[in-house]
C-alpha cells in the first residue's frame, strides 16, 4: 500500500469508502499500487493498468487498455467518442461495487493478461481524422508552424485536429487555430496550461495548484 494513496484518499473530498473498496479489491489482485497523475495508479511490470478516481458525480475504476477487454457483461463506459483506448466503470456507493465484486476482479485479471501478451492498442494514425482546410492553409502559408504541430506526439495532434475542426464556419475554425498558434509552438497540448499542469481533471484552473 503507497502511503501517497493513503494521503489522497483520506483528504478526498467525496467518495472515500468507494474509492478504497476498489483499492483493496485492485490490491487483492496482487497489482502494484503508485500514484501517478494525482490519483492512485496500478501497474504490473512496470505497465499501467488501471487508476481510481473521483469526481462529482461518481468514483470510477479506468482500465487505460479497456477497448481490448471482452466486456461481457457490457460493463465498460466509452469516455469519448474518439476515446480509442481507454474504459472505464463507474459507481455511486459501495454496495454496488460489492455485487460485482467477482466480476470486477475478472476484468482486473483480463488486463493483467492483456500486459502479459504485450498486445497493444491499435490507434488510428492521425492522418484518419482529416486535417480541415483552414488547417491546411496556415501550414502552407507557415512551414514552422507545420514543424512544430509535426512535433507533437500524436495524442496531442489528434486532439488539435478534432478540436479545430468542430466548427461549422470557416471563421470559427480558423480563429480557434490562431488562439493556440503559440501554445503549439510551444509543444504543448490543447488541455495544458502554461504551468505545464493539465486542464483536465484534476486539471489547473490558472492559479498553477491542482483542484478536483
């Protein structure tokens, strides 16, 4: 047990007996428990496998490699609709993580087993999602910033892409490119602050500290 865990979880706002239910059914399944990205993370050989969270409305289990798990019970929520990887369950008390008990430790075992083969996600290359004209454009008429948006891992690319191309008019889309011109200079992703934290959850809401 990581003492780090100790400490979120008891600070935790909402959800402590649901998040460490979960805790101690994950570390019945003989996984190692760290603390990564603010929240309690579980890795076997050194390969992430899930976290718990909190939030508002429910406190969740996410599998990082969920898409290659057999969810037969259709237990697993798909965060996004571009999510590609990523799956997640989700509770709002302890005896509804008490009835799947088994069941959740059947999944917990698929994933190890999934770390064991080394089978991996097999993502879409950015290229799929299309690149919008206004896009198009400015790489044209700006090859460094081309090179820079080239630069970016392709996480970080795939979520520009989609973000830019949302609107239906050309004004809205180009003037979204130009906002954050410099933040991809920069290397950064859609959701990072300049702090260099996340502005998703738990993200930085500008004074640079996480918040829940």
């Amino acid at each position: 047990m990581n003492p780090k865990v100790d400490e979120f979880l008891d600070k935790a706002p909402k959800w402590q007996l649901e998040m460490k239910k979960l805790r101690m059914i994950v570390l019945d399944c003989m996984l190692t428990e760290e603390f990564k990205w603010k929240q309690p993370c579980y890795t076997f050989n050194n390969s992430n496998v899930l976290i718990i969270g909190g939030f508002k409305d429910y406190c969740l289990i996410s599998f990082l490699k969920g898409s290659l798990l057999k969810d037969d019970n259709g237990l697993l929520i798909k965060p996004g609709e571009h999510t590609q990887s990523g799956r997640y369950m989700k509770f709002t008390n302890t005896h509804e993580i008490e009835t799947i008990e088994s069941i959740l430790k059947a999944y917990i075992f698929e994933a190890i087993e999934v770390e064991k083969t080394g089978v991996k996600v097999n993502f879409k290359p950015v290229s799929d999602y299309g690149i919008p004209e206004e896009l198009t454009t400015i790489f044209n008429e700006n090859s460094a910033f081309k090179l820079a948006f080239e630069a970016l891992t392709p996480g970080r690319q795939k979520a520009y892409i989609l973000y830019f191309s949302a609107p239906k008019q050309s004004k809205t889309r180009v003037s979204r490119i130009e906002k954050y011109m410099n933040q991809i200079f920069e290397g950064k992703g859609l959701t990072d602050c300049s702090c260099g934290l996340s502005k998703k959850m738990p993200y930085c809401d500008g004074s640079h500290k996480y918040i829940r």
